[in-house]
C-alpha cells in the first residue's frame, strides 16, 4: 500500500476533454494534511504515516492530542488517519510536520475512496432492500409497502437472523474503487474524480491508491 489522503468533498460538476467528451466528477478538497507522526517497523512492527487534516478549535482538542500534535509541530486536526506501507523506503522523504499535497497522486490512476454514506433515516424494507410493493387494489388494504411474511411455520417457530427487514438506512461506511483521477488542481490542492463518491457535501473522505486497480 502507498501513502493517502484525507480530503473534503465540494460537491459534483461536469468538465469536457480536448475532444468534446464530458464526464461528471466529484471535486475534493485534500489542503491541509499534514504527518502528525512516522510509524517504523524497528520501533513500532509495522510502517505507517499517521495523517492530520483540517484544524479543531483549540477547546474541542483534548490533552493527550494537543500534546501529540504539538510533537510533530503541527496544529491539531479535525480528523487522524493512518496510512500503511509496505516498507520504511516509501516514507524515507517523509517526516513530522511534513504538509502532504495532492502531488502524491498522478492524472488518470485509479484510487479507492472511503467515506460515510448520507444518512436516509429509519426506512422500510422496499426502499432499504430494493423489494418489490404489494398489489396496488384488487383486495388490497392498507399493506401495499409491508414487508409480507417473515416467520414460517411452527417449525422452527422462529425468524431467522440476518432476515430484511425495515431498520437504519445510510450512515455507513462504504469503499468506491477504482475511481480514476481525471484532473490535479495543484494550486488549490483540488482532486477531480471521475463519477461519484460517497458522503454528503464537506463530508470527510478517505483516499488510498487502488489496491485492485483494473489493467
């Protein structure tokens, strides 16, 4: 695995190639990361970038963070993630304090992207699980969107688990690989990914190099 970052999704729009072609992308914002600490195989068993972005007020950040943060001379972040390599020569240009910018990645590489679904609430099984509605009339009443029969007989007397049924919608983590990057804003730290990513708008995402990219 390679070294990531942690952005802010702006929101969606649409851009045209040289040759008329137009693809939706989603615009994120990956300012501000910088490396709050350099994880060694000699010292800790494993290699790791521990990431920092964006800026909390200084009384929402509790002590052993402010003190952490203040190790590496960098003011604390809204939100720490961390970043596995493979070997300690990946991170050997890398040290505390160090600003990452959007320069780690390259035009048309393929990146997986991690981030929280937008929260639809309690919903029921047609909308949650793609079910299909009952019979609109014809001695219908009132159980067009009901889930229908969960149980079985008297034996085994009981629903299984794991059965669909009506409960929270969204608010989940989810993964979309093989994103590809179609356009770097250097200057503004901006990545333009091709089609759509999860979360609401300035919702916080996650963005790794892909770990199953397509030849």
């Amino acid at each position: 695995m390679s070294l990531g970052l942690i952005g802010r999704k702006i929101g969606m729009m649409r851009i045209f190639t040289e040759n008329g072609d137009a693809f939706p992308v989603t615009v994120i914002d990956v300012a501000s990361n910088r490396i709050t600490q350099i994880k060694k195989t000699s010292s800790n068993g494993y290699c790791a970038a521990q990431v920092s972005f964006g800026q909390k007020k200084i009384s929402r950040v509790n002590k052993p963070t402010a003190g952490h943060c203040a190790k590496a001379g960098v003011i604390a972040g809204s939100i720490i993630r961390e970043f596995r390599v493979k070997d300690d020569s990946i991170l050997g240009s890398f040290q505390n304090g160090m600003e990452i910018k959007s320069d780690i990645f390259k035009v048309g590489q393929k990146v997986d992207i991690s981030g929280i679904t937008i929260g639809k609430g309690f919903s029921g099984a047609i909308k949650l699980h793609n079910f299909s509605s009952n019979r609109a009339s014809h001695g219908n009443s009132k159980a067009h969107k009901k889930t229908g029969s969960i149980g079985m007989a008297q034996d085994p007397g009981r629903i299984f688990p794991g059965k669909r049924m009506a409960a929270h919608m969204g608010n989940v983590k989810r993964t979309i690989q093989n994103l590809e990057i179609l356009r770097i804003d250097s200057e503004r730290n901006l990545l333009l990914v091709k089609g759509a990513i999860p979360g609401s708008k300035d919702g916080y995402v996650v963005i790794r190099s892909s770990v199953k990219e397509k030849k």
